[in-house]
C-alpha cells in the first residue's frame, strides 16, 4: 500500500482585491509554518496576528483558504478553493480555520485574509496629572481639553507619574464645557470614563 503524504504547504498572501487593512494588522506567525512539508492533516489552521482582530469580520468569506491545483502553482486560475468547516477568532488575535472535516488532497496551500483589526475609540481627552507646577492639568488626547486647577490641590505622587490631591471641599480641575464631553456624545449615547482614584476614607453609609 502506498503511504500517503499530504503537502501542506503554507504561504501568505494579500489577496489583489481585499488587501489586508488597515496596513498596521500583520501576521506573526502562522500554524502550520509556511514552508512546512506536512504529513498528515493538520486539522486546523492558525494564523496569528499583530494585533486583536473583530471577530465580525472573520467569515469564510475574508479568510479564505486555498490549493494550487493541477498546475502546482499557488495564484493562478486552477487555484482550488478550500473551504473551512469555520473560521473564528481565538485569543482576539488568533483565527483558526477548522479543517478537520475537509480533504486536503497533496498540494500547496496558503490563506489569503481580509479581516479588520478592532479599532479602538480615541479618548475624546486624557489627564495625566503628571505636570509638577503650574496650574494646567494637559490633556495629552491631542484634542486640547486642558482643565485648570481650583484653589490650589497639591501635586502628589500618584498610581503613575504624579497625582492631585484635593482636600473634598473646594478644590477642583475645571476643563470648559464641550459637547464632545457629554454623556450623550457617543454614537451609542454613551461615554466611558476611567481613573486612579484614592480615598483618603470612604464616605459614611447613608
Ligand atoms: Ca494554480
């Protein structure tokens, strides 16, 4: 009986008509290895990426799987398609392509993806606290959101770089009115709000 190998052999490429965008989403590493010959099916496909991509967007239809076909030569008319069981993201960068239920005849193979990363909301302002004088709290967001300091709160070290420390009563960092500030300035109606926050004691039960 003849043994069998299967030839699995694994090259990336950006498709011509769905590039992988936006340019910063890379892969890392890809398993199998591209180049790898493969002796028996691998079961799945993992493909790891530069950054966490939007599971919305990984369907069979932007990462697709293909064999070179009767001219053993991967990116020309004869190219089979192979199609996955599935496709889903793992690990929010990682896509895994099932194949476990699908013949993988002796040939070269490569996936072409067109996936999207997450994009990440730009903060509509950030305060560091970080300056050591003045009476400026810099909004380092880039959209120059700078607050002032009220009444003086002291410069302290902080959770990182340095803090304010107000005294609960009159002292504030007052940064001008801006629609962009409102609860209902996101598409959602909605704005997220994070901070290092230390209590000098905890206000009594009501
Ligand atoms: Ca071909």
């Amino acid at each position: 009986m003849k043994a069998v190998r299967a030839w699995v052999r694994l090259l990336l490429a950006a498709g011509p008509a769905v590039p992988l965008a936006p340019p910063p989403l890379t892969v890392v590493s890809i398993v199998p290895a591209p180049g790898s010959d493969y002796p028996f099916h691998p079961g799945n496909v993992t493909v790891t990426l530069s950054a966490p991509i939007d599971p919305a967007t990984v369907t069979p239809s932007t990462c697709r799987f293909f064999r070179a076909g009767a001219d053993g030569i991967l990116g020309t008319a004869d190219d089979v398609a192979v199609v996955p069981e599935s496709v889903s993201v793992i690990s929010g960068n990682q896509i895994l392509m099932d194949l476990s239920g699908v013949a993988l005849p002796n040939d070269f193979y490569r996936v072409i993806l067109s996936g999207t990363v997450v994009s990440d909301p730009a903060a509509i302002a950030r305060w560091a606290l970080d300056e050591s004088s003045g009476t400026i709290a810099i909004d380092s967001s880039g959209n120059g959101r700078n607050g002032t300091l009220v009444n003086n709160p002291a410069r302290i070290a902080g959770k990182a770089g340095n803090a304010l420390h107000f005294n609960g009563v009159d002292q504030s960092v007052d940064v001008a009115d801006d629609d962009a500030l409102s609860p209902h300035a996101g598409p959602s109606g909605e704005i997220s709000l994070s901070a290092w926050v230390r209590m000098a004691s905890l206000p009594p039960a009501a």
